[in-house]
C-alpha cells in the first residue's frame, strides 16, 4: 500500500461514491439518507447556504475507500465545513481514517490558507484522531 490519495468528485466517478456506506450503527455520525453521497452530491450543484460544496473521494490506489465534502464561504476565515466523513464499511479497521483525516486537512491547510477555523460536526462526534487536529480550531457552530 502507497497509501491514500485524494480525488474531487467528478463525472468519471460520481456513480462509484453511491456504492460507499457504513455500518448501520454508524449511519447517524454520517449523514440521514443512503446512500450517503447522494445528499453531498445534490450539494454540490445547489449550493445550500450560499456555501461552496466540493466533494472528495479517497483512495487506496485505484480502490475509493472513503469520502468527504468541503462547504465553504469564498475569502471567509472561519466559515469552513467538513461533512459526511467516512470510510467504507468494507475498508475500515486498515487505518484509512486517520490517513483519510490527515490528508483531508492538509490538504485544506494547503489550498485554503485563509482557513482559521474549521468546522465539523461528524468529526467532533467521533472525537478521533486528535493528533491531526489539535492544530485546528474545531467550531461547535451549527452547522449551515
């Protein structure tokens, strides 16, 4: 394994995120409907909040193994979301969160560097992972 790599949502693989899921006693720390990415997908052509909706796919070299969506408000410091973070179900327990989890937000830090503080309330529900983002200001806000 070369580890994850990170991938926008696009119409080459759109179709493949629909097959993600959890576990059924993980289903409400991820999202309310199933599948999951249908939600984040419509999102992202909306645009609900005036936000930004960008979906992401991780992989394990050509295998999708999890997902993730970034909202954000263009030019705000403090107005950055992270929603339906997973990893599926048939991926999970080989370390792919955490992986998932570090990539993701290095990669915002990378091409968001205005981001001061981010907000997600699925991670915060989790409570995991705190090596990658004790550098990171976790909101409690409401989401949007």
């Amino acid at each position: 394994m070369n580890g994850l790599s990170l991938r926008e949502v696009t119409r080459e693989n759109w179709r493949a995120t629909l097959s993600l899921a959890v576990f059924p006693e993980q289903q409400r720390f991820v999202a309310d409907s199933v599948p999951i990415t249908a939600i984040p997908l419509a999102k992202a052509y909306i645009r609900p909040a005036g936000l930004i909706w960008v979906p992401y796919a991780f992989y394990a070299d050509t295998e999708m193994v999890g997902f993730a969506e970034l909202a954000y408000e263009p030019e705000s410091v403090d107005n950055y979301w992270i929603f339906h973070f997973f990893i599926d179900r048939y991926s999970q327990r080989r370390g792919y969160g955490k992986e998932a989890l570090c990539l993701f937000l290095q990669f915002i830090r990378d091409h968001h560097p205005q981001c001061q503080v981010l907000n997600s309330p699925s991670i915060q529900k989790m409570n995991t992972h705190s090596a990658c983002i004790s550098a990171l200001d976790f909101n409690q806000r409401e989401p949007p």
